[in-house]
C-alpha cells in the first residue's frame, strides 16, 4: 500500500512512470499534513500556562485531527484504487453488443467513484479549516506558524482534489450527478481561498 512506504519511496513511486499515485493521491496526503499539524498545534497548546481554559476545545480539535489524518491516509490508497478501477473497465471486453453495454456501464460507474473520492477529500479537508482558524487564532503563540502552513496545506489540498473531480466529471453521462457533483465543486472554489486569507490574517510573527 502507498500509505506504508517511506516518504522517500513514496516520492519516488510518484515519480516514476505508473500514473498513479497521481494528484489525488496528492491531495489526500496534503489534507493528511494539515490535518496532523492541526493536531500538533492543538496538542501544543494543551496544558500550557495561559492556556488552560481552551484544553476541552483544544483536545475536541486534536481528537478530531487524529481521526481525519487516519481517513485521509487511507484515501491516499483510496484514490489511486479508484484510478485503477477505472482503467481496469476500459479493459472489459468488447466482443458483443452485451459485453459492450456492460463495459460502458463499468467505466461510467468507476468514474463516478472516481470523481466522489476526491470530492470526499476536498469535503472532509474543507471543513476542517474551521478547526485551523481556532488554532492559529487561540492556540500556543509559538506554534502559530505551523497552524499557517495547515492552513495553507488545507487550500492545496482543496482545491487539487476539486481538480481530480473535474477532470472526472467531463467522462460521466449522468447529468444529475455532473450538475450536484459540480455545484459541490464551485462552492468550495469559491470558499476555500478567501478561508485561507482570513486564518492567515490572524497570524501575528
């Protein structure tokens, strides 16, 4: 699996000529970064002097970060496994007019996995930005940085899954899927950078 390699192997697998894992995969990790310095921010505030009345909401924060870095890892995989199925339906046979429809079925149905998974990512990630609006404005002063870069990694991984679901969305038949799926995709465009200016406007050096 892509999430039990080492960072090195990790770049290399990347790098290397197999297209995956690709930018989605990219994306979950990047969520996966901020949501651990999420975490590390919200744990670096527990119990320290001048802190002590934010350790509930400071530990919700941190309990809340473990869990989506843990999801997030696992959509590493995730999103490469989605890829796969996708280009394993286009190798379907195709010999008759049943086989043909079956195969057409599959590839449309593996591409609309395709596209939710990312979209998934960017939802999950997206939401989390409100957690890092708290650290960087109410956590440890010496650690406000590292709340920056969360935040910073959170925009990029937002809007390189969005990406991912896109590029997706332009192979699916299903118009009612294209039109939610795309909606989804814009409100978060939108949203996901001017978030990102607000939470860095809070940060003092």
């Amino acid at each position: 699996m892509l999430v039990d390699l080492n960072i090195k192997g990790f770049l290399e697998e990347t790098a290397s000529n197999a297209p995956v894992p690709g930018g989605g995969s990219i994306a979950a990790l990047s969520g996966a970064i901020s949501a651990a310095l999420t975490e590390m921010v919200a744990n670096l505030t527990i119990g320290k002097k001048g802190y002590e009345g934010l350790e509930a909401e400071m530990e919700q924060i941190a309990e809340a970060g473990a869990k989506l870095r843990e999801k997030l890892a696992a959509d590493i995989d995730r999103d490469s496994d989605a890829f796969n199925q996708v280009m394993a339906a286009f190798k379907l046979p195709k010999g008759t007019e049943e086989e043909v429809e079956a195969r057409k079925a599959a590839i449309q149905e593996a591409t609309k996995n395709a596209a939710l998974v990312p979209l998934e990512v960017a939802t999950d990630v997206f939401h989390m930005m409100k957690q890092i609006a708290v650290v960087v404005e109410k956590g440890n002063k010496n650690a406000v940085t590292d709340g920056a870069v969360a935040a910073m990694m959170a925009r990029t991984a937002v809007l390189s899954a969005l990406y991912n679901v896109k590029i997706n969305l332009g192979s699916i038949k299903d118009e009612t899927f294209v039109k939610e799926a795309t909606e989804k995709v814009q409100q978060m465009e939108h949203q996901v950078q001017e978030i990102e200016k607000e939470i860095l406007s809070k940060v003092v050096l």
